[in-house]
C-alpha cells in the first residue's frame, strides 16, 4: 500500500515539542481552577440553568427560563448560566429581576460569546477551557435546570445524570423543561437504554420532566423538603 503524504507528515510532526507545550499549559489550567473555586465558594446555594444559546427573546423557551430564574430567586436559590446569551440570558435577567444572585461562567469563544449584561459585575468568570468551566458548572449547583439546547446542553445534561448515578457527587434534583422538546429522548433512554440493561431502572428517578417554571421549582422545593443533603462544595 502505497505511504499517504498526509499521514506521513502527522506521523513526523514534532511530537517532543507538543508534549514540552502541554506540560507548561498545566499551569493555565490551574489558575483557571484556583480563580473559579475562589470566587464561587462565596455565591451560596444556586441552581444552574442550562440552554442553547441560540434561543431567541421571542421564544417561549426565553420567557420560561426567565419565569424559572425569578422562581428560583424567590425560594432564596442563586442562579449559575454558561453566561452568554439564549436560554443563559433569560435566566439571569429573571434572577436579577428576582433580587437573586445571578452567576455567568462565560467561555472565551472568539466573535460569538461575550458575558450577558444580566450577570453581576462580581460574579461573572470566563474560562478558556471547557472542560474547568464544565466543572465550576457542575460542582457550585444544588440542582440543575435543563431547558431546549444543543450538543453543549446534552454534554451538560448527561455528566450532571453521570455524576450523580456514580456518587461522584452528591443527588441532586435534574429537571428537563419541555416535554415537547425532552419526550422522545426519555422514551429512547427507556426503550432503548434501560431495556438494554445499560441503565438501571432507578437512574430514571434522577430526572423530572415539567412544562412549566411552577412545576420546575415546585420539584427543586420539595427534593429539599424531603432530602437531608449537604452543600456541594
């Protein structure tokens, strides 16, 4: 088989110099880490709101993460978005509206994502990398809100789902909103996932299913009326 040139060339790259870069990235990676624990330590208890960020002012979908962003203000809860627009606008424009604390963790995405003007000026992080960013997300929330999104919401959706199933943080309340939206992907989990064994049929109980922001906040009120649990961090 004749040598492909392309290949050959990745195959010859410089591979000590990507390795030596690597290491000194640790130390970025760190100082990511170290500014995100410092500062969300002092926020409290929230509810992280995840969505698209395509979601439009005019979609229902705004409006309803708006309504549960106030709700959730009003139980005392602060609220965590990614911190760009879409769905993470609408919920912290509905915590400001709230009096609530309202959390931005911006990812630095040249020419599409800035912070929302809706987040507080002393609680607003930008991260680099996706993955400490995810974590910040995931660690600093006593329950999680799943409005209609993308790839980046499913991402979010199944580690939080991931997380809990394995203990590797405490149970958390995990609401989808939209059944419209979230139905058909339940029913292949059921269907498919757990028929398959893949899943056991308590991992179903992780998530709630609601159409709206009373519902959504309704079943973060009574998880906690009904479950004796520690903050997060």
């Amino acid at each position: 088989m004749a040598k492909n040139p392309v290949l050959k060339n990745f195959i010859d790259s410089d591979w000590d110099s990507i390795k030596s870069s690597d290491s000194w990235r640790i130390f970025k990676i760190m100082s990511e880490f170290v500014n995100g624990y410092d500062k969300l330590t002092k926020i409290g208890p929230c509810v992280t709101v995840f969505g698209s960020a395509r979601t439009k002012e005019t979609s229902p979908y705004y409006k309803l993460a708006e309504e549960i962003a106030f709700k959730a203000t009003q139980l005392g809860l602060g609220v965590i978005t990614g911190g760009g627009p879409g769905i993470m606008e609408a919920a912290n424009k509905g915590a400001k509206q709230g009096g609530g604390k309202s959390v931005g963790l911006n990812i630095d995405l040249e020419f599409e994502q800035h912070p929302n003007i809706y987040i507080d000026n002393d609680k607003v992080v930008t991260f680099d990398y996706f993955f400490v960013r995810k974590v910040m997300l995931m660690k600093y929330s006593q329950g999680f809100i799943i409005l209609p999104g993308g790839f980046g919401t499913f991402d979010e959706l199944f580690e939080a789902i991931t997380l809990i199933q394995t203990k590797k943080v405490a149970k958390y309340p995990i609401v989808l909103v939209g059944k419209s939206y979230w139905g058909g992907l339940i029913e292949w989990i059921k269907n498919a996932v757990l028929v398959e064994g893949n899943i056991s049929a308590t991992d179903m109980d992780l998530i709630k299913l609601v159409d709206s922001a009373d519902e959504a906040v309704q079943f973060i009120a009574d998880f906690y009326t009904n479950n004796s649990v520690k903050p997060n961090f």
